[in-house]
C-alpha cells in the first residue's frame, strides 16, 4: 500500500478540508498557515519538511491543523517538491 498523503490519514477529500476550515456558527477558526507546537513552531506549513508533516498525519488529531498539512503535501506530491529534515 502507498504511503503517500491519501493513504495516511482519513482526511484526503479537499472538500471535507474546505468545509472544516470555513467558520461554523461564529466559530471563527480557519485552517492554519504556520505550525502552532513543536520543533517548528511558527514555520509556514509550507517551510516545514515532509517527514515532519509525514510524521504529524500519522499522530495528530486537529481537524484543521490536519487538513492544512494534507493541502500541502498534496501540493509537493503534485510538483515532485518534497525536502526533507537534515538531521
């Protein structure tokens, strides 16, 4: 089986993304751009390695947080753009 984006998480449809990071009844909550914990807390999303967000669609439960990592590994699956932490 592939390990690739879709098949990590249950959250791969972009509208399920969509719809979760639109507010809901005065939630004012939309999909995060930067990481909010952890070794690159502050980062762009989009400025974190892929085995980092590979590791937080395995482990982490924030809807919204999930569906921003999944739009961004979609984009560097579709651009062949993937990097990878140094150390």
């Amino acid at each position: 089986m592939s390990n690739s984006w879709e098949h990590v998480h249950g959250l791969c449809c972009p509208m399920l993304c969509y719809y979760r990071s639109q507010p809901q009844e005065g939630n004012k909550m939309t999909t995060p751009t930067h990481m909010p914990f952890g070794r690159y807390k502050g980062k762009k999303i989009s400025e974190v390695p892929s085995d980092y967000l590979d590791w937080a669609l395995k482990n982490l439960n924030d809807d919204h947080l999930l569906c921003a990592i999944e739009q961004e590994y979609e984009i560097r699956e579709e651009t062949y753009s993937h990097f990878y932490s140094e150390d």
